[in-house]
C-alpha cells in the first residue's frame, strides 16, 4: 500500500520536478548565503572546512537527482535531508551565525518539529535553505548567537520559512493526490476495460459461431477460435490477410476457393445482411456453404470502421436439404413408375383394338399386382419414416417365431422373379425373437427386395437363420452387383442411395434407412458386408424372446 | 433410297425402347408386338447406343431419366451421329419434366408420351410418327 503510494507518487513527473527543484534551490541557497554572509572577511572562518562540508551538502544534492526517483525511499530522502541540514548549521556555525552548544541540536529539534508537522523531506530542506539564507539580513551574527532566544528565533524562521513552503507543496500535494487518485480510478477503469475485453474475447472464443472483422481497407482484424475451427485457417494466418486484390480477386492461399470474406468488396456505407449463403472451401480444400451475416461497426462518431461477419458451416443443412429435394423427387419418380405401369397395364386389358393371348393377360395382371405392391411398400416406407421421425412408430413387441415370416416374405418375392432362386436356411429349433410381426417381415422384405433388385442378372438369394449369445441372426445374400467400399458405410443413413446399378435398379433410399431404425428400436443391429460385382451380404440380429415370454406365448396359443 | 423405303414398308418397323424400369418396357412391347411392329429393349443410354451401332430401328422411344446415359444424353450422341440422325425419337417423360421436353425438341425429338400413360394413345403416337397413320 505504502509502496504502492509512494511509487506512485514518484512516478508523478511533477512531484518529481518539484523535488528537483527544491535540490536546486537548496544548492543555491548555499551559494547566496556564502556571498551573502561574505564570509571570506570573517577573521575565524575556514574556508577548508567550509568546503568539505559544502561538499557534504553537495553530495547530498546531487544524490537526490540523479538516484533514480522510484528507487528513492523515504529512509535516504531523510538521510539526504538531514545530510543538508547538518551542513547548513556548520555553515552558520563557521560564519559565525551560530555559535553556540545548542547549534547542532536546534537544527535536530528543527528536523523533528518538521517531522511532526508533517513536512515532508523536501521542503524541510528547502525551509531549511530559506531560513539560512534569510538569517543573516534579519539577525546580527555577532551578539547575542549564543542564547537560547537566538535558537529560537532561529528556529521561528526556519519553521515559518518551512510552514510556507510545506503550504505550498501541501496544496501542489493535493492536487497530486487528486491526481492520484484520477490514475488509480483510470486504473480501475483500465482493468474493467480489459477485463470487459476479456470477457467479449472468452465470448467470441465460444461462441460456435465463426466470427470475424473486415476493416475498411479489406484487412481481416479479428478471428475467432470457431473461425478457425470452421475453416482451419488460424488467427496468425488471418490476422492482417487481405481478403482480394483490388480487382475483387480472391487473394493467395485460399486455391480458387470462393471467399468467406466475401462481404470486403462490398464495404461501404450501410452495408449488411443476414444469413446470404455462399459455397467455399477449407484451408484443405474440402468444399463447404457458409451462411455469413454483416454488419458495419462504426466509431462513435459514425464513421465506418469495418463490418463484423458472422458464419457457420451450413454444409450439414445444405446437403440435407439437397438430399430432401432429392428425395422428393424420387419419391415422385418411383410412385408414377408403378402407377404407369398399374395403369398401363390394366387400360392395355381394356384395348378394344387389339386382342391378348389368355397367357399374356396373366403376365399382364401379374404385372399389376408386382407394381402394386411395389406402391404400397414404397407408401409403407414414407410411412415408416414420417413416424420413425416423429418418434410416433409403435411396436408390439411379442415372441415370434420367425420361420412363417421369413416364409412369407419369400413366398410373397418369388412370385415377382423368375430369374432368382430363393435358398432358405433356417433351423427348425429356431428360438423365439422379440420382434413386432410386421416389423419384422416389412425389415425382411425389404432386404430381400434390394437383393432381387441389385441382382438383374439373377442368381440365388439366401436368407439364413441362426441363434447364438441370446440373438437371432438373420442374413439375406445376392450375388450380385454389390456396393463399392465407397457407398457402404452410408447405405443406411436417410435418402441415401447408391449409384443405381444395371438394370436401372432404383430407389428412395428409405428402405435400408427404415430397415435399421426398425432393427434398432426393437433391440437389435444392422449392418452389412459388399464386394463389388460378387453381391451383397445384409446382417441383421434381433433378442431371442426371453423364456418366460415364450412360455406365455405358448399357453396362450 | 427409295427402294431401301419400300423393302423398309415391306418388313415390320421396328421400334427400340429404352427405359430402365423392365415393366415398362413389358407394357410398351405388349401394345406395339400386338400391334404388328418389332420392339426391343435397352435399359440404359449405353445399352442403346450400344444396340444402335449394330443395327438401326426405325423409331426410338425414349425415356428421359434414366441412370447411367440418360435421355437427353443419348440425344445428343444421336445428333452427333451422321448415321443415327435421322431415326426418329419419341421421348417418354414424366409430367413436369418441361425443360427436358424443350430440351429434347431442340435436339430433334419428334414428339413426346407423358407417363402414365394410355397404351392405346401410345401405339398411335408411335405409328404416327412412324409414318404408318396420320395423326
């Protein structure tokens, strides 16, 4: 607190003139009197011990200047005080002012009246250099310097001469005080100001937008952390980087990519906007859609000072939403696929212009029903995935046995392909599953509908069960065209559908997205295994029925 | 040339579609087999111009969105081939499909069948533009 003060205060440049100063005038002081007191003409003075003493006081005075103010304590401020005043009294002392028993102790009793008034060191050396200066024109050296009166009187001068002087540093003080207290408020105000800033940079840092700041000459001048995070470009990078040339060209080092600081060619007065989208790149070139909001910050005096952008990586979004127009549009593909058949088919039955063998009228009406039900699986499907969505799909969740699903669906196939045999490989000690009846065929059939599908060429198609560690596995295998290593991690997310393969074989992209969420929510996994032109390999399993389960299910049956 | 028309009046026409769902293909083929004229398939863009370098039909139904080379794809390839050029070509689209319907006139198809569609409607679509019926 105490050094606080006076580091402060010594750091004040004008208390320190003020000290320096009060050195100077002390020093002159000296001078003045020893011309003043023409002690040359004195029959005891000797000018040697004058000297040495003066030097004394010199050193003093030379000490206060030039050791650095900060490192000035008060202990060798005294010090050099008491240093100065000791010599003045010697002075008086040979010029004959003073000579007397008491002249050391006046000055001592001086120093600590000084004190107790609370002069600070400075202006008891200065009152200390007036009063001596003053003495010799007010009082004759001659007589009466050895009684104690002459002390006092001495001492009468050297306080006034001080009180004065303090008066004045006391309000110089004050005002410095004031001073001090401006800087410890400005200070305060300082450390607010970097805490506020603190606190906006620990914001802009996490905040998940990507947040950056364009000044008017095109300079980016801010760059958050999700910035970087977003874009990989770091803050070093950024900082300073010059968005375009002067022509709007997109500056080095972002390699044809489209800006994402676009906004700097278009700064100007009352620029902004909110959420424009624009496809660029990160720094490792992968393609990205950034949607960017604007706005200019502006000095208090309302000049622009640059535009502040906000971002995120909206590929996520962009690519759903691609997906989805996809989507529709397959949707509304593969509905009018069948229904033109359907359609087709029954108005060819009802052609009175032409005449159909008994045999073609069945593949005819075969064909319907094949279409027809392509329809309602694909309906099921959408169902399936607007419930799946809303969280709305209800199983009832029995033990089953799934021999007469697994029937079922195939039967229900094989009359659809002539080119496709179907192998079944299924224990007859087959546990019960925990499964929803029409969940599972609906999971069944749809594998075994994209294994017809992906196999234009024909060929078997096995659908195999086994039981083991508490699951019932069921496999459904083609032989043909298969998935490229590329496609297969994705062939269950949501719209997504891989190349269609020969024989134009196409879909929503719901089925295996269906299947999976279905597989899941009753309990069990999905997955699968491809090679390309050698077929694909579906796994799914589901829990075996627990016991008790299957005995109810038993009774009750 | 002109006698290459009449043994061309004397044989049955021969129709090439191409639509990558096989049912379709199975519809159209019934109604223009019963018809009198000669119809095979290709399931794809590659596939039919694969068959067309072999041998040439004397009209091309062909659906737009297909996978692979789709429609428009192989009109271009047929615009480009002095050979193929003159076979004439009936699109087979989807309501909807506006600007691929212009974009096929400008390549030179002669005429279009909106799915779904009516079979018999079709069969005279096709004579028509085949020159065996007036419209």
């Amino acid at each position: 607190m105490f050094i606080d003060r006076v580091t402060v205060r010594h750091n004040d440049p004008r208390q320190r003139r003020m000290a320096t100063s009060a050195a100077w005038i002390y020093w002159l002081g000296i001078i003045v009197v020893l011309i003043g007191t023409r002690l040359p003409v004195e029959s005891d003075f000797n000018i040697d011990a004058v000297l040495l003493l003066t030097l004394g006081g010199f050193l003093s005075t030379v000490a206060l200047i030039i050791i650095p103010w900060e490192r000035l304590t008060y202990k060798f401020f005294y010090a050099g005080a008491a240093l100065a005043c000791s010599h003045i009294a010697t002075l008086i002392y040979f010029s004959g002012g003073v000579q007397s028993p008491y002249g050391e102790l006046y000055i001592l009793l001086a120093i600590w009246a000084a004190y107790f008034f609370s002069f600070s060191g400075y202006s008891l050396v200065v009152s200390m250099c007036i009063g001596s200066f003053l003495l010799p024109y007010f009082y004759d050296t001659q007589y009466g310097t050895a009684s104690i009166t002459s002390a006092i009187i001495k001492i009468m001068f050297m306080l006034i001469a001080g009180g004065l002087v303090n008066l004045l540093v006391q309000q110089v003080r004050d005002r410095n005080t004031e001073l001090s207290r401006t800087t410890d408020r400005l200070a305060l105000k300082i450390r607010e100001v970097l805490r506020e800033k603190e606190k906006t940079a620990a914001v802009l840092a996490s905040v998940a937008d990507g947040v950056y700041v364009v000044d008017t000459g095109g300079h980016i001048a801010l760059w958050n952390k999700a910035a970087e995070a977003i874009t990989g470009f770091t803050e070093a990078e950024m900082i300073g980087r010059h968005c375009f040339g002067a022509e709007g060209e997109i500056s080095e080092g972002f390699e044809g990519c489209a800006p994402f600081c676009g906004a700097a060619a278009h700064i100007d007065e009352g620029f902004s906007s909110t959420g424009y989208e624009v496809l660029t790149c990160k720094k490792d070139t992968e393609k990205m859609w950034l949607s960017v909001s604007a706005a200019p910050i502006r000095d208090s005096d309302g000049t622009l000072a640059g535009v502040v952008h906000v971002f995120r990586d909206i590929s996520e979004y962009k690519e759903i939403d691609r997906m989805k127009s996809d989507f529709v549009a397959t949707v509304s593909h593969e509905l009018r696929t069948p229904l033109t058949s359907i359609l087709g088919f029954s108005k060819t039955l009802l052609r009175t212009d032409a005449s159909f063998s008994e045999a073609s009228r069945q593949s005819f009406l075969l064909e319907i029903v094949r279409e027809g039900e392509r329809l309602a699986r694909l309906i099921e499907d959408v169902l399936s995935v607007s419930r799946i969505e809303a969280g709305r799909m209800r199983f009832d969740l029995k033990p089953l046995d799934a021999a007469p699903t697994v029937n079922q669906v195939i039967k229900n196939m094989a009359r659809l392909t002539s080119i496709h045999n179907f192998v079944i490989n299924m224990p007859d000690d087959l546990p019960p599953v925990s499964a929803d009846p029409d969940k599972l065929y609906q999971v069944l059939l749809n594998l075994v509908v994209n294994a017809i599908k992906y196999s234009p060429d024909g060929g078997p198609i096995t659908v195999t069960t086994s039981a083991s560690d508490g699951k019932v596995l069921f496999e459904v295998e083609d032989r043909g065209v298969g998935i490229s290593p590329d496609h297969l991690p994705h062939v269950f997310e949501r719209f997504y559908r891989a190349a269609r393969g020969k024989g134009g074989a196409a879909g929503t992209g719901l089925g295996l997205y269906v299947s999976k969420s279905l597989v899941e929510q009753m309990g069990g996994r999905i997955w699968a295994e491809s090679e390309v032109e050698k077929g694909s390999h579906f796994f799914f399993e589901l829990p075996i029925a627990v016991a008790e389960e299957a005995a109810k299910e038993k009774i009750a049956s | 040339m002109e006698e290459n028309l009449e043994s061309a009046a004397a044989r049955p026409k021969r129709v090439l579609i191409v639509d990558d769902e096989a049912s379709l293909r199975t519809l159209v083929r019934a109604n223009l087999e019963v018809d009198g004229l000669e119809v095979s398939e290709a399931v794809d863009g590659n596939e039919a111009m694969a068959m067309l370098e072999k041998s040439q039909p004397d009209l091309i139904l062909l659906d737009i969105m297909m996978p692979g080379k789709d429609g428009i794809e192989v009109l271009e390839d047929l615009a480009a081939n002095e050979q193929l050029r003159e076979i004439p070509v009936v699109l087979l689209t989807a309501k909807g499909e506006q600007e691929d319907l212009e974009r096929g006139a400008s390549l030179g198809a002669r005429g279009h069948i909106t799915k779904p569609f009516d079979p018999e409607q079709m069969v005279r679509t096709v004579k028509a533009a085949l020159g065996l019926m007036r419209r």
